[in-house]
C-alpha cells in the first residue's frame, strides 16, 4: 500500500472535536487505499505550559527531565487520535517515539534524528492496522532517555517518517492554509504561495517563520520529500495549500519572496574587552560550550585596545550565555567591563532566490526603514538573505513596510 504522513500541528488538536475533524481527513485518505502515519503536535497551548512549569521549577534545569516533562503533552493527543479512529471502525494505535523507536542524539531540547527503523509499525501495517499514530516531537536517545527536537519539532517528526516509510506525501495541517509573503497574522497584505523552494522556505524557517521547523525543511530537501503544507479547516482539494519543493519546479518568483520576523532574539553586548588576537575564541567557545546558539556578531572599532563585542541569541538562553561569560571572567580567561542583555529587539528578514541575480535589495531595505524613523542595531546577510536587528517595539511596522516596499502582494 503507498503510505501517506499526515501531521497535525496544536491547533488541529486543540479539543475532542477538532481531533474528529483531524480523523475525518484520515478517514478519506484510508479510503484512498493509503496506509496513513499520523503525526500528532500536543494541544495548543500545552507545551508552553509543560515549559513554563519546568523554568518555575528550575530555571538552569537539567535538560533531560525537561524532555521528560515537555514530550508528555504529543503522548495524550496520539492516544485519543487513535482512539478517534477506532470509533470510526478505523484500525489504529497510537506509537509514543521510545516506541518505534524514533532513535536521536542525546543534545536534549534539540536533538537531532538519526534512524527510524520501520519494521514494528509495517508488521502491523500487514497485520491489517490502517493508521499509526505517532506522538511527535520526541524519542529516545542511545542512553534510553526520552529527548525532544526542538520547539514545533513534529514538522521534524512528520518529514522524517515520509523519508523512512517513502511516503508518496507529507501533508501538513496547519492553522493557516499554506506558506504566505510573510506572517498572516501580521500584514493583512500577505499572498499564499502556490509553490516555494526549499531554499527560501529554509531560510524563512530558520529566520523566525515557524510555520514549519528549520529542520524539516532541511529533511525534505535531502530526501526529496514531496512537503505540503495546508490548513485542517478548509474543505479538502487536491491543490489546496503550499508545495515546498525544488527550484526548478518554480517558473517564476519575486526577487525577494518573503519577510520573516523573530521576536525571541536577544542583543548582547560585552563592554570593553581586549582587541587582541584570540579574544573572538575566548568568547565564542564558552558560549558555544554552554549550548548558546550565536547569530549575529558585531566587533565594535577598537580604542586604547579595547573594543565592545555585541551578538543576538534566543531570548531564552541569555541567562545561560551570562553565566557561561561570567564563568570565563572568573577564571581569568576574559576580561569585560560589563556584560549588557537587551531583550527588547526584533529580528526582520528579507529572503528570495532572487537575490543572487539581482544587487540592491539591501539598499532598499535600510532605506524603507529608515523612512520609517527605524534604526537598525546589527546587520547579517548572506546570498539569499537580509537580517536586521531593531527595536522590538518597530517590529510589526518593519514587516508590513518592507511587505509594502517589494510589492509581495503581488505575483511576479
Ligand atoms: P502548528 O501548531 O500547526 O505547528 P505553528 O503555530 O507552529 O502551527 O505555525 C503556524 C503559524 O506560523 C501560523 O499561525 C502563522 O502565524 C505563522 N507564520 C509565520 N510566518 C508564516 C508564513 N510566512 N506563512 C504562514 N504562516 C506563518
Ligand atoms: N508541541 C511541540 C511544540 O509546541 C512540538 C510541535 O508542536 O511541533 O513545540
Ligand atoms: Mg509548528
């Protein structure tokens, strides 16, 4: 039988009813004659919680029992999905990831996948079973431990079961109906894609637009997995949704294809350090050590031999980089005057293939800002993207004026 994965994100989960809406659309894809693996997200709302206890408990916690508590949420609804379907006469069973075993690195909180081995779920699959429910975000590591893949990690879970099964597609239902210009949420004027590469979809993913995690789009793409995304509230139809796939698919795009937004970016700034060969290292490595993912960095113009060093991390780790940085101060390996954390910053984005062929993009964005009275702290770019960092408070206008400025409302 071809094999179809279906994955369900927290909002199409969020009540007993939209878990029967979710199992109707199983339902018509059994009747196709397709063998179905359905990934299921937690409740929506339910892993923020599950977090929020954890950081009450234990602000610094240790990230395995943080895994054990934020995976529990993807266990209840994959138990009440199958549940939906056996009501429906639907022969299911719900596969929390120890049980498949989904089998990932130990980095708990970020752990990547390496091997689902699929020969439990096609026994049952030939004893007659029509859907494998599987809880997604998690696993288990080497050492046994539960793990989990990151925040919106089931898009992860989702992709990499289409490649381990060679699934004919992997469909991912969503509470908006595709990828759109930017966030719908926030410019009325987004466009839905028909079709987006996996190249701009990576860099949107991985530069604030969560729509799908980074990672996934990073499977699809080595594996070639046919990726859709589509909205559990629409009628079904067959063209419904957003293609991610290879560029060549795609006849014709902007030159700058959509505007991503990050609000969970932190600029952090180390006041007087030494400018001297070595320095980037001494403070780079605790950082990297300590499981801080750096993004942009600045080196200030050096005086007297001092120079300040600024760079953006997630909001949610400034307090592990302070005590990675004060650690190395203490112990004598760097020296700073003072260590300056704003989390009140935003970072915008500008991506599109287009690019590459065509120069200033930049210069119409820092003139579209500027025009707006809003100042840019730190500046990244690389062949497909622009990243500025600004005022949190800016954020929302900056979208919607660069939205306006490459005319994203409209099709090329
Ligand atoms: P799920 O719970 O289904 O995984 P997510 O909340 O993780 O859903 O992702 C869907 C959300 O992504 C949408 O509600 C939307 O606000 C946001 N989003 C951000 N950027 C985009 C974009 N370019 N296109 C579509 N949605 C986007
Ligand atoms: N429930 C997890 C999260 O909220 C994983 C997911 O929904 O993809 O991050
Ligand atoms: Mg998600």
């Amino acid at each position: 039988m071809p094999v179809l994965v279906m994955k369900f994100g927290g909002t199409s989960v969020a009540t007993l009813d939209r878990i029967k809406r979710a199992a109707k659309r199983v339902a018509l894809e059994v009747a196709k004659g397709y063998d179905v693996i359905v990934i299921v997200s937690a409740m929506s709302g339910k892993t923020n919680e599950l977090v929020g206890w954890v950081n009450e408990t234990s602000p610094l916690y240790d990230a395995r029992e943080y895994d054990a508590v934020v995976s529990s949420g993807e266990n209840v609804t994959a138990g009440l999905m199958a549940l939906t379907l056996q009501e429906m006469d639907i022969p299911a069973r719900s596969w929390q990831g120890w049980q498949v075993p989904l089998i990932t690195t130990s980095a708990h909180a970020a752990a990547r996948i390496e091997d689902i081995p699929n020969e439990n779920i096609n026994a049952k699959f030939a004893e007659g079973m029509k859907v494998a429910v599987v809880a997604g975000f998690q696993g288990i590591s080497k050492e046994g431990r539960i793990t989990t893949l990151g925040r919106g990690g089931s898009d992860t879970t989702a992709v990499a079961f289409a490649a381990a099964f060679d699934a004919e597609r992997c469909d991912i239902y969503t509470d908006v109906d595709g990828v759109y210009t930017t966030d719908p949420r926030i410019s009325e004027k987004a466009r839905k894609l028909d079709k987006i590469s996996f190249e701009e979809m990576l860099e949107l993913a991985s530069l604030g637009a969560k729509v799908l995690q980074t990672r996934s789009v990073e499977l699809a793409m080595r594996y070639k997995v046919k990726l859709r995304v589509l909205s559990s509230f629409e009628e079904p139809s067959d063209n419904a949704g957003t293609l991610v796939c290879a560029e060549e698919e795609i006849m014709e795009s902007n030159v700058v294809s959509g505007i991503a937004y990050s609000r969970d970016e932190a600029k952090m700034t180390l006041v007087s350090v030494e400018d001297r060969p070595g320095i980037a290292a001494a403070i780079f490595g605790p950082l990297s050590d300590a499981g801080v993912n750096v993004d942009m960095i600045i080196q200030n113009i050096g005086e007297d031999g001092l120079t300040d060093m600024t760079f953006s991390c997630p909001t949610d780790q400034v307090l592990r980089a302070q005590k990675a940085l004060n650690a190395t101060k203490d112990s004598g390996a760097l020296k700073f005057e003072e260590l300056i954390a704003d989390t009140n910053v935003a970072k915008i984005s500008a991506v599109g293939i287009g690019m590459r062929s065509q120069s200033g993009v930049a210069a119409k964005m820092f003139k579209t800002l500027s025009d707006e009275g809003i100042n840019i702290k730190v500046i990244a770019t690389s062949e497909i993207k622009i990243s500025v960092l600004i005022d949190r408070k800016y954020m929302e206008l900056a979208v919607q004026a660069l939205h306006d400025a490459f005319e994203l409302e409209k099709a090329s």
